[in-house]
C-alpha cells in the first residue's frame, strides 16, 4: 500500500472506527460518525474506498424528486383540483373565460384529467358536477407528492406512482447509487496505526501560539491524488441575452444611453405626464428612497416645466387640471422603468433625429412569485424624429422582436399616460400569446414643453419574462436562484 495514503485525515480515522465496531455490511446512511455531517462522511468513504481500507459494494436504486412544476402545484394546488373548485363556485364556464382565470397549461392539464372523473365541456361550457370522493382523492394526490418532496419513499403507493409517472412533467426520476460497506483487514491495521498520534491537518493561531505543532507533526498530503473536475466559467444566462439584445440594437444604429438606479419621482414620472396621484405611484408599488443630505436634482427646471402642463397644460392640450407639489417630484425612488432615462436623454439631447436604448435594471414593489420579480431587467428603444409614426415605431418593433426570434408579433391597443395612442407588443408563442411589452408615440404635453420639435417613439419590455420563454423555465425565480446545475447545462450558450 502506498505509503502517504494511509496517512488519515481526522475524518477518515472517525469513520474507520465507527465501521470496526460493526461486523457486517452497513448502509451509506445509517454510517454516522460523531461531529460529521453527511457530506463529510460520504467523502471520506469515497477516500477510504481508494485507499483501500474498505470493502464497499454498489447498488442502484430509482428516487423520485419534484420538478418545478410539481414542487408548484404541491403549493398552488394540483390543475384539476383548482378547475374543480372554480367549477364548484361558478357552477359552469365557458373556455375562454377559463382562460382568463388560470395558467393555459394548467386549464388543459385540469381538463385531461378531469375528463376522467366525468367532467368534460360541452359545446365550449365546462359544467360542474359533484364527483363523490373528490376530495379525498385530491388529498391522496397531495400527499403523495408531500412524501416526494420530503424524500420519504417509505410507503410509497405504487398506484399513484404509476398514475403520476404516466401524468408526466411533475416527477423527476433520479437514479441513486447505494453504497454499502464494511471495514477490511488494510482498513483495521490503518485504524490501529491511526492511534500514533492525532496529527494537525488544519493550521490553526492557537496551535501555531502553542507550539503544538512541533509534537504533534503533520498528516501529510497525497498531492496525486485525483481531485474534484474544475469546469471553466460561463456567463450567466441573462449576461448572454443583454448582450444579444444590446447587439440587436446596435445592428439597427441605436446608441445606449446611460441611466441611474435612483432617480426623482420628477423625472420618473412628473417629467412623463403621470399624475402625482396615479396609483402606480403608491409605496405598495414603488420603492421610495430616503435621504438625509438635501437632494440636488438633475435639471431642476423641469418641475417648473411639469407643474405648468399638469396644472394648465401646454397649448390647446388641455393639462389634468389639479395642484401639483413640487416636493412629489422630489422624492427620491428606485426607477421603475427606463423611460425615465429616454426623456432625460432626450432632454438635454433634442437635435433630432436620435435612436436610443437601454438593458437596465427597474425595480418595482411587488411580491415575487413564479412570474413576478421585485428587481428585473428593462428593454428600452426610443427613437426621435421628423418620420417618427405609428407604422415606424411598428416596423422598428417587428424588426426587433423577429431578431429576438419572436417570429408571430401583434400589436393590441393599450393605454400609458406618456404615449397617445399606446399599443402592446405580443408575440404567439406555440399557439399562446404572450405579452412583450409597451410602445407608443409620446404625448404632445411629455415632448413640447422640454423643447421636442419632432414626435418621438418608444417601447418598452422586462426581460426575464422573455428569458423564461428562452431557456423554457416554468419559474421566473429560477434565473436568480444560482442553481449550479442549471447554470452550468442552461439550453443557450454562445
Ligand atoms: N415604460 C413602460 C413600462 O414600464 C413601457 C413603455 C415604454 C410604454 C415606452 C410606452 C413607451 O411598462
């Protein structure tokens, strides 16, 4: 036996001697040495295995994990439980109107299977009937999942087993290795040599002030020995679509323009013609931001310029006719969307024509849930001149969105207090419409009173809402969750 590996780690030795007091083999998990957690055992098995003082023999063995998808219909309910309660309260509902009320995927999945118990639509109505026993199944259903989340298989019910197997979607297989072991002759003379002395492995100040050190030696180190594979780095997803949307924009001769995190309500929204008492503007949807220094104000002329058209208007347009505060517009606050850098680009840049964007970061005071983030990333495309119209700002979208990838685009009418008129951008996206995001022609009272001659248009759109589209997430939380795996076999790399 090589010399050095029999060198033990502290690790080593209380495993060994926890398998000397067992004759036979022992499984993996039931090897519990004092002061070592799971992680440390199994590696120092693994080590003792190469060293050769153990006799370890494999087994494989199927386990069952939740995928997102299950993991989230353990916490929101199964699709065809949630159908049937709805069902329940509104007695009947028509397809569409299904829609409307939960996830696609989740009204077809919760048809499928309701269709097995008997409630199927008819003529394009779904019509509650009380199906006996309903309940009780459902329950079944989620303690079934319950015990896979808690990795119980203990008593699993192999007929629910076979019924979500066949389902799809929500159950992981994982195939397990066991491990069983035992001590070996090597593994019991290395143990006894072991007792020499407890040699230091980590250098500690007490041990170097104590001198310790000098009795006790060092467990030497096997610097051949096989060490964990290093992967290289990669960019993380989201760094590779901002790139990709920045190379977009500049292919279509757009310069970024630059921004802040923090910015006034002024500029965020009163430069903008949002009314101070607009509801996006309450703290349960804007972050505020406190400041002890008195705030200097980037062009301060512009609250000047906002209360007049707010309180009066500008010119035949008639303003919203209230008292502006001018304190409102100094309130400090986390942006909530980029359009507050087009306007103040465009304000100290008003030389038409001028093509910006922006791939930034917009903060916004909500719960995040699995399409929901409190801090995304915004998309932002401003152009500003004399052939600025509804059919350009439509033609730079689709050329856009197409290199985006989003082949299928239709506009909708929509409504944002800046932009008159105002349409949304949504993308068909296998057969499902999915929202892209905002654009308009900016309002007379946003450009003329900051000295815009021509018309401007923009749009704009969060970018994790397209990334769950690009690398097929289910959750939208998954992008920042730093899930090693994810991020290491994410379907995009360039
Ligand atoms: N700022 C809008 C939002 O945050 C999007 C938008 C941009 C709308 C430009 C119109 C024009 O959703």
């Amino acid at each position: 036996m090589h010399q050095k590996a029999m060198d033990l780690s502290s690790k080593e030795v209380a495993v060994l001697s926890f398998l000397s007091g067992i004759r036979d083999y022992i499984e993996e998990d039931q090897v519990s040495p004092k002061g070592l957690d799971r992680k440390e055992t199994s590696s120092a098995i693994s080590w003792l295995e190469a060293k050769g003082l153990i006799d370890v023999i494999r087994s494989e063995e199927i386990a069952y994990e939740l995928s997102q998808e299950g993991a989230r219909y353990l916490s929101v309910g199964l699709p065809e439980e949630q159908l049937y309660l709805l069902l329940e309260s509104q007695s009947a509902v028509s397809l569409p109107d299904l829609t409307a009320k939960m996830n696609a995927t989740d009204v077809r999945i919760g048809l499928a299977q309701l269709a097995k118990f008997g409630i199927r639509p008819s003529e394009g109505i779904i019509s509650f009937k009380s199906v006996p026993q309903f309940h009780e199944e459902m329950e079944r259903r989620k303690s079934f999942l319950e015990a896979i989340s808690r990795q119980d298989f203990k008593d699993l019910d192999s007929s629910l087993l076979e019924h979500f197997r066949k389902r799809g979607g929500l159950l992981v297989e994982k195939r397990k290795t066991r491990r069983k072991m035992k001590i070996n002759e090597p593994g019991r003379a290395a143990l006894q040599e072991s007792g020499q002395g407890d040699r230091v492995e980590d250098l500690t100040p007490e041990i170097i002030a104590s001198g310790a050190w000098r009795e006790r030696g060092f467990r030497s180190f096997d610097l051949t020995a096989p060490s964990e594979k290093f992967s290289g780095g990669y960019y993380h997803p989201m760094t590779i679509l901002i790139s990709r949307v920045k190379e977009i924009f500049t292919s279509m001769g757009f310069s970024e323009m630059p921004g802040h995190y923090i910015e006034t309500a002024g500029w965020n929204m009163d430069a903008l013609f949002i009314p101070q008492d607009h509801p996006a503007r309450e703290m349960q949807d804007t972050f505020y931001v406190t400041s002890k220094k008195k705030v200097e104000m980037e062009f301060p002329e512009i609250i000047g310029i906002s209360r007049k058209v707010h309180e009066r208007g500008f010119g035949k347009y008639p303003g919203w006719g209230y008292r502006f505060n001018e304190d409102e517009s100094r309130r400090l606050l986390l942006r909530t969307h980029t359009t507050v850098s087009t306007i103040r680009y465009l304000y100290t840049h008003r030389d038409s024509p001028q093509a910006v964007f922006s791939v930034e970061k917009v903060f916004r005071h909500e719960s995040t849930d699995w399409t929901h983030l409190a801090e995304l990333h915004q998309i932002e495309g401003a152009y500003y001149g004399k052939d600025a119209n509804l059919s350009t700002l439509k033609s730079l979208m689709r050329n856009f969105y197409t290199q985006m990838g989003f082949k299928n685009i239709k506009f909708i009418p929509s409504y944002y207090p800046y932009t008159e008129p105002s349409m949304d951008a949504v993308a068909i996206v296998n057969g499902k419409a999915v929202e892209l995001g905002g654009s308009g022609i900016f309002r007379p009272e946003v450009t003329r009173p900051i000295g815009l001659r021509e018309p401007v248009i923009a749009w704009g759109m969060g970018l994790e809402r397209v990334a769950m589209l690009f690398f097929g997430l289910p959750d939208i939380r998954q992008l920042y969750r730093s899930d090693l795996e994810w991020l290491k076999n994410y379907p995009i790399k360039n």
